[in-house]
C-alpha cells in the first residue's frame, strides 16, 4: 500500500508513508443492477502499474490532472448482520481490514489495508446517492446465496464500461472481482436504530427490506432502496429472493411509504412488488400430499377461482374432490376449488384424523364428525363417503345421493363457532355460479354486535328481530323458554335469600334491645311465639331451603325448568304468603336481583305453568337469547320511511338488506382469537352498559373487577385486532334510562376512569321543580363525558373517527334510530370510497392523456 501511495502523491507533497497508517478508503468496482434514467461521472479505470513515479512527476503534478474513480469512505459492517470467517480476522497488532483486488487491467494481485486513502479522499469527489439514485450498488459477497451483510451506509462507486484503449487484454481466466474482508465496528447501543444513519429507536417508523429484513428510517429508504423496481428491497439485494418470512407482507403498504410517496408511485411499488419473477414463490417449497409441486402445478393452484389463502413454503393436502385445503397432520382449513390436477393422491392420516370415519380416502378429524352428525350424516358403524364440492355426499358402495350438507340449517354457522371452513360460494365442479341468490347473499354487508356481559347486546338483538318481522324459530322460542323459566325460580330464590337476611336482622335488633333493656324474656315487640313478619310456615321453608341449596349448588339450569310441573303449585303458594310479600316490596335493596326480575315475577304463576309460551315482549325482556349465548345471526331490512330521505340526504333502497351477528364475548376465546373470523365485517357495533361505571364482577382470573373497566378493556383489544384494523366502529352507549335513574343517586366518579368527571350545569337546573328534568340534564352530561372518554381513547388507538349512539335496549324506536344510523355510517363510507376511486381514475387519465 506504501508503494501505491509513493506512487500517485506528488513528490514535493510526499511524505514518508508508514504500512500501519489508518486511512479509510474505498475502491471503484463496476455497476451491475436495473437501468437509471439520467446521466452518471464516466471515469477511465487507473492502470496502477502505468502510473509515473515520484521522481518522474513534475513539482506542479496534481491529481486533478489524472482521472481517478469515484472514492467514498466505507462504513464498517455491523457485526450482528455478518460474521466473519476465522480466516479472515485481523490480527489487533494492524487494527485495520484487508482486501484483495484483482482488476482485468491490472497484472497483479494488489493486497492493501483498508485504513488509507484518507488524506488522498480530500483532494477527490466522493460520489452520494440522491433520492432514487438506483446506480448506488454496495457488493457484499461473492456469493448470490447467503444473505448480503448490509453497511450503515452503502459504499457507492461507478464505472462506465472501460473501452478496448483503456485497458489491456487479460486472460479469460481473470475476472473482476473485489472480496471484501471488513473488520466489524460495535454498533450503536440504540436498539431498533435505522440501518443507515444509525439514528431513531424502536418507536421510529421504518421500511423494512424483504430480502434481508434491514430496517430504513423515513430518511434514508430512497437512499437506500432507490427507485425500488423489484419492491421494497435495498439496492444490493435487488434480484435475490425474498425473505420466507416476509413473504405475507408482499404488496401490502406501509404508512412510512404512503407518506413517503405518491399514491399511484406506491401502487407502482406494490404492483413490482407481488409481479417481480424473484419474488415469486419457489414451487419445489409447496408440497402437495407428499409430492413438490411444478411451476405450472403452483400456476394453476394460484390462479384457480378460490386459490388458497396466504400460501407459503410447507407441507399441505387436497382433498381433489370436494376442494378441501389444509396443512399436513392438521384439518381443513379452507375449502379451495375442486378438481385441480396438482399434487399426489391424498393419503389416509393426512389430516392426523383419528375418528375412523372415512370421507375421499381420509380418516376425519373429530370436529368434521361432529359436523356431519349436525347434518344428519348416519357415521355409525365406520362407514366411507364421498364427498363432493357442492356438498352432496353417498355412501362408498351405494348409490344413493344425499345432501347437500351445506343447505341444512346452522351448518355453517358450526363450522364457523369450530374453526372449520366453509364454501365460499355454491360452485359445481366447472366452477360456475349455482345461483343467483348465493352471489347476493355473499354481497350483504355484514354487522358485528359485540360487548361485555349484560352490556344489552342480546336485547338489541332481539329487539331488532321483533322490529324488522324476522320471526323467531320454534327451537328458539322453546329454549328461551327454558330460559325464562329457569331465571324465574333464580329470581324466587335471590328473594328467599333475602327473606332469611331480614328475618336474621329482627332477631339481631331484639338480642340487641334485650341486652341493652337487661330483660331476659325472649321475643320482643317485633315477634310474636318466636315468628316474625318474614316467617315461613314449615312447607314453604322446606321448599325455600331446597330451592336456595340448588342455586348455590349451581345447579339451578339442570333442574329446571324439568322439575317445573312438580314445583309450579309452591309458586302461587309462595306468592300469596304474607313473608313473601313483605320480602318483594323491599327487592330494591337485594343487589342480586336484576331490574328485570320485577317483570317475570309479576306475572310468576302464569310462566312456571308447562303450557307457558313466551310473547315478544317476553323474548325481549329475557336475559340473554339461548341458554349457550354464543353466535347468533340474522338478516334484514329497514322498511321505508318518509322523513328518513329528508333526515340524511340519501335515498336508501327499501329491499337492501343486511346480515346482523351477535357474538357473545364469551364466544370470542382467548386474546380474541375468534375475531379472524370475521374479516369480511363491514362495520362493528359495540355496546356499553352506561350504568357499570359503579358495579364489579369476577374476571377471567377470578379477580374482581370494575365493570366499566373491563368493558374498556375489550374494546381496546377488538379495536386493536389486526382483522378490524380499518373498520368502522359504532359505539351504543346502552340503558339510558336506567342511567337517569341512577346518576342521581350514585356519582359517575365511582369508576376511576371517570373520575374528572364535572358536569357544568346550567342555573336552571337547580331551580327546575320537576326533578325528572334535573335526573335528565346530568345523565346527557354523563352521556356526553362517556361517549367522549372512549372517542379519545379510539383514536389514541387508531387515529380514526369513532361513532356514538345512546340506545335504550328496551325501546324500539331507540334501537331502530342506532341501526338506522349504523346503514348510514356504511352508506357514507361506500360514498367515501367511490369518491376516491373516481379521482384515482381521473388522475390516471390526465397522465395518460398528458404521456
């Protein structure tokens, strides 16, 4: 290296140069990635063996006078991307990296240390690539098959290509090469830190390469990336393949590149991205039961009418027949189109299924089985079907055609509650449209009723069926009647619970007054012979004892309402009792007593009868809609209105009609995980119970918590979800009257969550005689506050708008007014989205036009 610097320094400038001199520096290697579309420096490569020596240079030799390549200063490899080989480690004794150089011009082999050049760097102008600058290309391996270790920052030189005078002829054994052999620096201590400036932490947003998973902050992706022809890749890894892990990100784009970039750029981007021939899936990774698959396999397995979701590298069987889809040793998990020629034959245990049950040459998994018995499918005996991919099924051996399973009622509703899937349309085996009706179906925008335990969502939703004429079936009518009946003695028997605590407290105040009088007569003024007004003759408290001993016992729902016919003759008894009596009129102070309970109780005698049918009224006023309270779905339509169209501005069409689903948050799993099947939502209504700002129960872990808390708490994590990442929330504020009621007596700042809560009330309020008045300013404050709690924390969540309505559960109108108002979110939303369609469209035309 000495002798290479004795040789370009002028002579009066050079000064003895020492082999240990640490000088960074970088060589000119020639250009190989896509085409650039402006003008680059052209240098003529240097002939290190024809440069003039010291005493050969005149006093007035400058470098100006040569042309020399473009040199820019290196920056070290972080040493968590690449490790180097034990071979080409340097010794601590230099301190500096090596490398070897071989140029087609060039004779020898130069060997020289990577600290030089420094001071020669100052007299030379350094390359940087600009914004989009695609000719910037750092080589960092020899190798196309290991992951490049990327730089902080890319080291850039250029060559034109060198013509037949500026170079000599060399052998064809000798290529231009360039091995880089780096000594790694610490990196910086921030984790999480851009990759090229090494600024920014783990909160700064980044682009993140698909090929070696670097990570650019807002900055530096354009210098890093360039124009990005193959997608979101870093200059030096353009042509190699794609990291497997990142290959669900492909043509998904970020916030960092929509704020970076054009909206039709970032198409561009994306488009690249998912067309670009290196970023296509390898096919010899995607076996098919047991056998790799072609590339013309993959071509039609992912061109089909339904290709399979989200493929990847891995193991997977296909069912040929019906169109099943699944990973290998796990059951179905979508239902893909049938008759495709890829893969081998389906084996036997390709699923693991562990039934003995056989359809198209596989033993089923236990949750298909249960299926099949919901669709009326005899499986005794181990029997052998087959089954086809409209869902008609035979016997193996017989002739005999059945089905199709998917016609029978709640199937698909199963196969979702059991994570099974279900076809996406009725389909014959050419793939054509069985029926009109079926694409309707598909297109229905769908709305999701979700919320916290006696949140109300079962109320809406039943008041909604009443509303829109969606009759209720007779299994359903027969188990809210079980239902209803059930709750009832529940309700007889937190009054009998209270009986015995008021009797307990008369005896408690005489034992008290007896001390305090020194009288040792027993009794007292409130008891006569050791009774009390809340006594029982001995009939009714055997029956009372009993009653409460099955409630605790929790064994209240098997019991009845079987044993209604034998126990409905205590219930008139029990009704007419004089301790009963004096009990109900003080059922206000039994917390465990609903509200509701006052209207079954009324009327007790007539539903403990066994020929009880429930009204609607009934239904509606029913806790929860089946004993299970797990999904429940419906459609509809909203009948026409003529102040609607002048209320809203749009012309709704009376026959639209909608799909309604309930799901219970006992239903969701855990962490939410049933929520992946619901991405096709249009919107989610979510229900708050307005008066559990005061009121606790037990939690998950048995822990008791705030209400209203816990009620936050899941919205937050279905806010958050990943499937209702940009979906519409509506927010229904439910009981509104019972909030009227209740604000006067206990404050909103019970609940820790509200408890800024300071209503500024006008000078009216206080002087208003009629208190109905007072109750209903101070709970459309509360209202008010609530509804602006959870507005902030969605879009502290989100960054989105979220939607209010106060809902009474109860009223018709009410629930009518929020469903109402949930057509019209849609509709705008729809109206949203055409309108952003037409500008992208008009915008593509003048470029057109103007091209």
């Amino acid at each position: 290296m000495a002798t290479l610097l004795r040789k370009i320094l002028p002579f009066e400038k050079s000064t003895p140069v020492d082999d240990e001199i640490s000088i960074e520096y970088s060589f000119a290697i020639e250009y190989h990635g896509p085409p650039i579309n402006f003008d680059i420096p052209k240098l003529v490569p240097v002939d290190v063996d024809r440069l003039p020596t010291a005493a050969e240079v005149s006093s007035s030799f400058s470098l100006n006078d040569m042309p020399l390549p473009v040199i820019q200063p290196i920056v070290k490899i972080n040493p968590v991307n690449q490790k180097l080989p034990r071979d080409k480690k340097l010794s601590s004794k230099s301190g500096s990296a090596r490398k070897s150089i071989v140029h087609p011009g060039l004779s020898t082999e130069l060997s020289v240390t990577v600290d030089s050049l420094d001071s020669l760097s100052k007299g030379i102008d350094v390359g940087h690539g600009g914004v989009g600058s695609p000719e910037i290309q750092e080589i960092s391996d020899v190798s196309n098959e290991t992951p490049p270790g990327h730089v902080r920052r890319p080291s850039v030189v250029t060559f034109r290509e060198p013509e037949p005078c500026d170079v000599e002829e060399s052998d064809s054994s000798e290529t231009e090469s360039i091995i880089y052999d780096e000594l790694p620096v610490a990196r910086n201590d921030k984790k999480g830190s851009c990759y090229r400036c090494l600024k920014g932490n783990r909160l700064t947003g980044k682009e993140i390469c698909i090929v070696c998973n670097a990570k650019y902050c807002y900055k530096c992706v354009l210098r890093s990336m360039g124009s990005m022809p193959e997608g979101r890749k870093c200059i030096t890894c353009i042509g190699k393949k794609i990291n497997e892990s990142r290959r669900g990100s492909l043509g998904k784009r970020s916030r960092l590149l929509e704020r970076l970039l054009g909206e039709l750029e970032v198409q561009r981007v994306m488009k690249s991205e998912k067309a670009c021939e290196a970023n296509q899936l390898p096919p010899q990774l995607v076996v098919v039961n047991g056998e790799p698959l072609t590339q013309d396999e993959l071509q039609v397995l992912q061109t089909c009418q339904n290709p399979p979701e989200k493929l990847k590298p891995g193991f997977y069987w296909y069912d040929k027949l019906s169109g099943f889809w699944g990973k290998e040793g796990h059951g179905p998990c979508q239902i893909i189109t049938a008759q495709l020629n890829v893969g081998a034959h389906i084996k036997s245990n390709a699923s693991n299924g562990n039934t003995n049950i056989i359809v198209n040459n596989r033993v089923i998994t236990k949750k298909e089985l249960w299926i099949l018995k919901l669709a009326g499918v005899h499986c005794e005996g181990n029997p052998s079907y087959w089954l086809s991919a409209d869902g008609s099924y035979q016997e193996e051996g017989q002739n005999n055609i059945k089905g199709p399973i998917w016609d029978k009622m709640g199937i698909k509703l199963f196969c979702t509650l059991l994570s099974l899937p279900v076809p996406p349309n009725t389909v014959n085996p050419s793939g054509e449209d069985a029926s009109q009706s079926t694409r309707e179906k598909q297109a229905l925008p769908k709305i999701l009723l979700v919320g916290y335990p006696k949140s109300g969502t079962s109320t809406i939703y039943k008041q909604a069926k009443i509303l829109y004429n969606i009759s209720f079936s007779e299994s359903e009518r027969q188990s809210i009647k079980s239902m209803i009946q059930s709750n009832l003695y529940g309700y007889l028997a937190i009054l009998l619970q209270g009986r015995e605590r008021f009797e307990e407290e008369i005896f408690q105040e005489d034992r008290k007054r007896q001390t305090a009088d020194g009288s040792g007569s027993p009794g007292g003024a409130s008891q006569i012979d050791g009774k009390t007004k809340y006594s029982f003759s001995p009939r009714l408290k055997a029956f009372s004892d009993w009653l409460i001993q099955v409630m605790v016992s929790g064994n209240l729902e098997v019991m009845f309402p079987a044993a209604t016919r034998e126990y409905a003759p205590f219930i008139g008894e029990l009704l007419n009792d004089a301790a009963f009596q004096a009990t109900y009129n003080r059922r206000h102070e039994l917390e465990m007593l609903p509200r509701i309970a006052t209207y079954f109780l009324e009327r007790a005698v007539e539903i403990s009868r066994t020929d009880y049918e429930p009204s609607d009224m009934d239904i509606v006023y029913a806790e929860g809609i089946t004993s299970s309270n797990g999904l429940s779905c419906m459609e509809f339509s909203f009948p026409q209105i003529e102040r609607e169209i002048a209320n809203d501005g749009y012309e709704h069409d009376p026959s639209a009609r909608y799909r309604l689903i309930r799901l219970h948050p006992s239903s969701l799993g855990q962490k939410c995980k049933w929520l992946e099947m619901f991405e096709d939502i249009d919107i989610v209504l979510f229900s708050v119970s307005m008066t559990d700002y005061d009121e606790f129960s037990l939690d998950s872990n048995g822990v008791l918590a705030n209400k209203m808390l816990a009620s936050k708490q899941l919205f937050e994590s279905i806010v958050t979800h990943p499937t209702f990442e940009k979906k519409n929330f509506l927010l229904l504020l439910n009981k509104a009257d019972l909030l009227e009621e209740k604000i006067e007596q206990v404050p909103l700042t019970r609940c820790e969550w509200f408890h800024d809560f300071n209503p500024v009330i006008s000078h009216n309020y206080y002087n208003c005689s009629n208190n109905r008045n007072n109750n209903t300013s101070l709970s459309q404050s509360a209202f008010q506050y609530i509804a602006t709690k959870f507005k902030r924390l969605f879009n502290s969540l989100t960054d989105r708008k979220l939607y209010v309505s106060m809902v009474t559960g109860l009223e018709p109108d009410s629930v009518d007014e929020a469903l109402r108002y949930c057509r019209h979110i849609l509709k705008w939303n729809e109206t949203e989205n055409s309108l952003v369609n037409t500008e992208m469209s008009s915008t593509d035309i003048e470029a057109s036009s103007t091209s």
